[in-house]
C-alpha cells in the first residue's frame, strides 16, 4: 500500500482549568493514494481533532503523524483542509477568493492563474468568476470553497463536515460533485461526517472512532454493488442498508 498519511500512536490531551482531559488515545492507521476515507463516531469523541492534527495546526501529546512520508511539524501545502462554512471573503470576486491561497503562498504566477481557471472553467464556475460570494448559492458558494483548496495543488485534502449547512438535496447534489472532482483530480481525502449515509456513500472505507478518548473501534472496507458507482446511485446498492445497520450499532449515540 502506497501510504500518504501514517498515524502511529496518536494520542493528544487537552489542558483546561478543570484539568487535563484526553481527546484521542493512542489511534493507529494508514491511507493510501487516491483513497476517500470517512471518520465517524459520537459527537466530541475527537473527530475535528484529528484532523486538525493531520493538518498540522496542533501537534498531538503522543505519537508521530505523517504525511507522504515526512513526520508532520506543522501546516504544510502537501495538505489542504475544507470546512463546514465556506469562509469566503465577501469583498472579493470568485476569482479573487480561489487565489488567495496561492496569494498567501506566495505562488500566484501565470501558470498558477492558468490552473485555477481550467478549474473554474472545467467546473462550471468561470462564469461567475466575477460576482461576489453573496451572489451565488450555497452550493455554488462550496463547490468555490473546493476549487480554492484545490488551487494550490495539495496532495491530501481534509474535509470537516463541508455539506451540513446545506439542505438536504443540495447537499446529496453538492456531495456527489464533490466526489466526482476529487475522483477525476486523483486526491487523497479524508472526510469527518455527522452523517452515516453520506459516509457510506462518498468512502472506500469507515473509521469508527468511540466516545472521547476516542479510539478505533472498527474498519470497514466499503464494497457496493454499482455498475458506476458514485455518492447518488450506490445508495441503491443493496449492501448499502448492510453497512448502515452495522456501523450504526456500533455508535453508542446518534452520528
């Protein structure tokens, strides 16, 4: 297996005036190239945690994490990190607000530029390049908040709950473009959900995490019968109800 993150021994510990409370104790695993991999398990068990460890923002209390082989110190560009809002600047243009990593790196030059308008171009967005955020919707305005992160060419890309503001045929909608995109641009992604189904849907495999100190508490390699698979048509798999009714179990509380 082509390993691009390793997570051996994780642990971290957050200090407070009550004390110290442990978030994450002692996680274990790998992802490999290309792979979609979703993390799930009981509200503030340490999902965002994790991957704000993986990101490099806080460095874990124990053990290493790395990321295409190198032990991670910090932020690096090998990572790309897409939230549950968009964080668009509603003072910029669409174009100005897909370049502002590649302003902030340092790197907008003209091939760069080049790259994020075959972006926009090839997803729909160059059109709208010139309007401002509160002119799209929240779909359009997620699909702008993808394309930024993608502008700057990371390897990995770490998605914390980036449809749960949306209502729920947007975000089947905006989830299956999502999917499609980071499939055609060959990302790693990494995806903390709420939502099981969406879970299922989007991943070649489910971390199960338990309640904090969040362990691993089950794997689960996701196989559906589709003839082309993508988030919309394998929910009509008939192993998809299989794995919704296992993993469910194993959650103490609702995900």
């Amino acid at each position: 297996m082509d390993k691009v993150v390793d997570v051996v021994d994780v642990s971290m510990n957050y200090h407070t005036l009550e004390g110290e409370t442990q978030a994450i104790r002692k996680l274990n695993f790998s992802i490999a190239n290309g792979e979609f991999v979703s993390i799930v398990g009981p509200s503030g068990c340490g999902k965002s945690t994790l991957l704000s460890l993986i990101s490099g923002i806080i460095m874990p209390t124990s053990g290493k994490i790395f990321v295409n082989g190198k032990e991670v110190t910090g932020p690096s560009p090998s990572v790309g990190y897409m939230l549950q809002k968009d964080h668009l600047f509603e003072w910029r243009t669409i174009l100005k607000n897909v370049t502002i990593g590649l302003e902030i790196q340092g790197k907008l030059n003209k091939e760069n530029q080049e790259f994020v308008e075959k972006l926009l171009k090839e997803y729909g967005l160059y059109e709208f390049r010139n309007y401002y955020p509160k002119q799209l919707s929240g779909g359009m305005r997620q699909r702008v908040a993808l394309i930024r992160t993608l502008a700057t060419k990371p390897d990995i890309l770490l998605l914390d709950e980036p449809f749960s503001a949306l209502d729920y045929q947007t975000k089947i909608a905006i989830s299956e473009e999502v999917w499609l995109i980071l499939k055609k641009e060959k990302k790693t992604a990494i995806l903390v959900t709420h939502d099981l189904a969406e879970a299922i849907s989007m991943s070649d495999r489910i971390i199960v995490l338990t309640k904090r100190p969040a362990e691993i508490k089950s794997i689960h390699n996701i196989q559906l019968t589709c003839d082309f698979r993508t988030p919309i048509t394998c929910r009509e798999a008939p192993e998809f109800r299989v794995y919704f009714n296992k993993i469910w179990k194993e959650l103490d509380v609702h995900v």
